[in-house]
C-alpha cells in the first residue's frame, strides 16, 4: 500500500472515530447570579454556561448555601439548554438567616456532578 492511500484511509478512519465519539461538555460554569429580597423571602437568579449535549449530559441543578456549607435552596433543571447557552434560571422563595451577609452558590451536570467552582454572592442588604 503506498503512502497515499494510508494517509486517506488515516483521515478516514479519523473522521469515523471522531463522528462517534461522545461530545466533551465538562463542568458546568456558574457565570453570573444575583439576589432579591422580597419580605422575609429572597429570589435568586443564577446564569449557568454549560456545553449541554442533550438527555445524556446536561447542567440539571444550582443550589444556594450558607457559608457553613447549609443547603437554603435549590433549582433543579428538569431539561438540558442545548440550543440556550448561558441560561438563567430564578428560584424564589428562599429563606436566609439576617445574619448572613453572603451566599455560596454551586451547579451540577449529569456526568461530572457537582462543579468545583463555587459562587460567593454577597447580598445586597
């Protein structure tokens, strides 16, 4: 076989693999996210980045936490963004302490879990 027909069946065989490998969406990314409060009650709006593929990887929860690592709230994603990139999603409703002067927010995708990153939000009081 001479070099020209192995470097077409390389690139060949190449563009076959590549085709049916699954697509690499990695962590979700926490872009942006703010705080209202309304009452005794906040609502949180949370922008999420994530290379959503579809049912089979897809960024699918945010929560909210106190500083001491208490779950106050979550969001969870009943449905990948695949053609919606970043997204917001809001969760009202959420209950801080007074005393609390600063959220830590955190996402999670289908595949990888929970993202290291880890949003500190500080509120508007």
């Amino acid at each position: 076989m001479n070099l020209r027909k192995i470097l077409r069946l390389a690139t060949m065989l190449t563009a076959i693999i590549g085709f049916h490998a699954p697509a690499s969406a990695g962590d979700v990314e926490i872009v942006e996210a703010t705080a209202r409060k309304s009452g005794d009650n906040w609502t949180f709006s949370v922008t999420l980045k994530h290379g959503d593929t579809g049912w089979d990887h897809y960024a699918d929860l945010w929560q909210v936490y106190a500083p001491d690592g208490t779950l106050l709230g979550e969001r969870v994603l009943l449905h990948p963004h695949v053609e919606e990139q970043p997204f917001t999603r809001s969760l009202s409703g959420v209950v801080v302490p007074d005393d609390l002067d600063e959220v830590v927010i955190r996402a999670r995708d289908t595949v990888h879990g929970v993202s290291p990153q880890e949003y500190r939000l500080k509120l508007p009081r």
